[in-house]
C-alpha cells in the first residue's frame, strides 16, 4: 500500500512540474509571437498571400503573344476553268493549207481549189479560250503565323477570376491589420467600442501585378481586325463560384442580391438548355466531347500482316493472318492535346 502511495505521489509530483513546464512554454511562445507578429506578417503572410494573389491577377492579364513557323509541301490537284477572251501571237510562221472556191472573172468557178497560205510570225489574233486547265503538283508554303491571345478574352479568365476571389479578402485583411503596436492600440480600441475597420477595404490596395520582362502586341497590325462571327464565343452568364463565402458576399453584394453563385449558374444553364446549347461548350468537356465523337467514327480496317514484321508475299501469309484488324484512327484534335497515356 505505502508503494502504492509513492507511487501516486510521485505521478502526481511529476504532473504538476510537466504541467508547469507546458505552461511556460506556451507563455514564452505566445510572447514570441506576440513580439514578431507584425514580422510575420510583413515577412510570410503578405509576401505569400499577395504573391498568389498577384499571381493569379498576372495570369488573367497575360496575353500570348507567339509565331508559329509554317513550312511544309502542300500536294494541289484541281481543275481551273479558264474562259476568256485574249490575243495570241505567232511565234513562227504557220502553213494554212485550205479548200476553197475561188470565182475568177472571165474565166469561170473554179470548185474545190487548194489554197496554200501562210501566216507570218508576230501576226497577232484574237482567241477565246474555254477550257480546263489540270492542276496537279505541289505547292510549297512557307509563312510565319503571328498569334496574339488575352488570356482575360478566354475560357481561362473564369478560372483566374474565381482563384483571385478565393486569395482577395485575404490581400485586403491583412492589408488593413496594424503593421506595429503603434497602430495596433487604436485599433483594438476601435473594435472594442464597435467600431472596428473594415478589414476589406481596398482602398490603398498596392498594384499586384507590376508587369511583365518582355512585351505582347507589339507592332501587331490585326488588333481591331474583326473575327467571323460565325466564329465568336456566346456569354452563358455564368458566373465564378468564389472563394470564403462570407467575404465573398461583402465583395459580390449585388451578386448575393440574385441569390448567390449558384443560384445565378443555375438560371443560367438552364437558359442555355433552352437555346439548345451543349453543356460540352461551356462546361469544360470540350476535349473529351470530341475525342468520344472520333472515337464513334467508322474503324479503320489494316491487313494484320502489316502491324510487324517485314513484309511477306500475300501467298505466304498463313490464312488467319490475313485477318482484318478493327483499329480506331488517330483523332484530329487541331489544337487539342492527345489522350493522356497515348
């Protein structure tokens, strides 16, 4: 029993000493972060915070500005209907040899006279030509195609915007906490007499995006030219989900007024519904909407024999090698990246 007691004495001894060591630990870490909170903040959140902020902004303001070099053979085979009336001139003298039936005065008719002639060179006549002329040969291209594309003119914009939105209250928070305990008394008077900042003012907000090292556009005559307008994307409405949704609503008041993100991406799909629309247009499964359509398309048939090894003589091949393999065709995507994996 008395073991029993020591024991316990001894548990309890070493508690209360573990306890108390905790506790200064604790006491001196909190006063540490106390005395370099504002260090923190200038040195880690800031620059962090804003850094991914201004990234995103940078992103969303970026434009692609790049030449693509063309050079290839293009195989031309085509026919040009030429109709038209011209003049031609005679490179040497051309022999007529024609029939004819010459009336001589005082002699009579003469039927089925031969008559030799000949034009001479440089003789110029008048032609008109309708024909076909055969086009079949190769045509070498060689351009430099100049693509210059705001990102904030594309689909990534939506994606940028909503990323901005998650990181801006944060830039904006930490942009109107005090940067010393000078500023930090007034402050916390301030939100004890309820009458605390609005800690998501952007007033003061520095630029977030200072630039970029090299330049896009420049010199670039088509700016203003006007696109098909076959070819012209359609607004759906649709709106970025944000980030914090209480800050979000502060940021996106009349937003919230319409009953939120989703509230408004609903009503807009649906109006897209109605205007017959795909949702693969807007809702990013464009890539994979396509590559399921080529993968539906008729297979291409290959003779087995040709998928390895040299080539044999047909009467050679064993009966069920020559067997017709369904193979589905590599997909033109244009623009679009392979299949992951391929």
């Amino acid at each position: 029993m008395n073991a029993l007691r020591k024991i316990g004495s001894g548990f309890k001894l070493f508690m209360i000493v573990f306890s108390f060591v905790v506790n200064v630990v604790l006491v001196v870490v909190v006063a540490v972060l106390l005395l370099s909170i504002f260090d923190l903040k200038r040195e880690v959140a800031v620059p962090l915070v804003g850094g991914l902020h201004g990234s995103f902004v940078g992103l969303d303001e970026a434009t692609i500005d790049y030449t693509i070099p063309v050079r290839d053979s293009i195989p031309v085979v085509l026919n040009i209907p030429l109709q038209t009336d011209t003049i031609v001139t005679l490179t040497q003298p051309v022999p007529i040899s024609v029939a004819a039936t010459i009336n001589l005065p005082g002699v009579g008719t003469l039927n089925n006279a031969q008559v030799n002639l000949q034009l001479p060179a440089g003789l110029q006549l008048p032609v008109h030509l309708d024909l076909n002329v055969p086009v079949n040969q190769s045509l070498d291209v060689e351009l430099d195609v100049r693509a210059v594309i705001p990102i904030r003119e594309t689909q990534l914009h939506d994606a940028l915007e909503n990323l901005q939105l998650l990181f801006e209250p944060l830039v904006r928070g930490l942009h109107n906490l005090p940067d010393n305990f000078d500023e930090a008394g007034p402050f916390i008077n301030a939100l004890l007499s309820g009458n605390g900042p609005d800690l998501l003012a952007g007033d003061g907000l520095p630029d977030p995006w200072p630039g970029y090292s090299q330049t896009a556009g420049l010199n670039y005559p088509l700016a203003n030219a006007p696109a098909p307008a076959e070819n012209l994307p359609l607004a759906t409405g649709l709106v970025p989900v944000g980030g914090m949704p209480t800050a979000d609503s502060l940021l996106r008041a009349e937003l919230y007024a319409q009953g939120g993100p989703q509230a408004v991406n609903q009503r807009a799909a649906a109006v897209m519904a109605e205007q017959g629309i795909p949702a693969s247009y807007f809702d990013g499964s464009y890539a994979e909407s396509v590559r399921a359509a080529d993968a539906a398309a008729e297979p291409l048939l290959v003779d087995a024999t040709l998928l390895s090894g040299p080539l044999a003589p047909a009467a050679e091949q064993p009966p069920e090698a020559a067997a017709p393999v369904a193979l589905t065709p590599a997909p033109d995507m244009g623009i679009l990246p392979p299949p992951s994996g391929e």
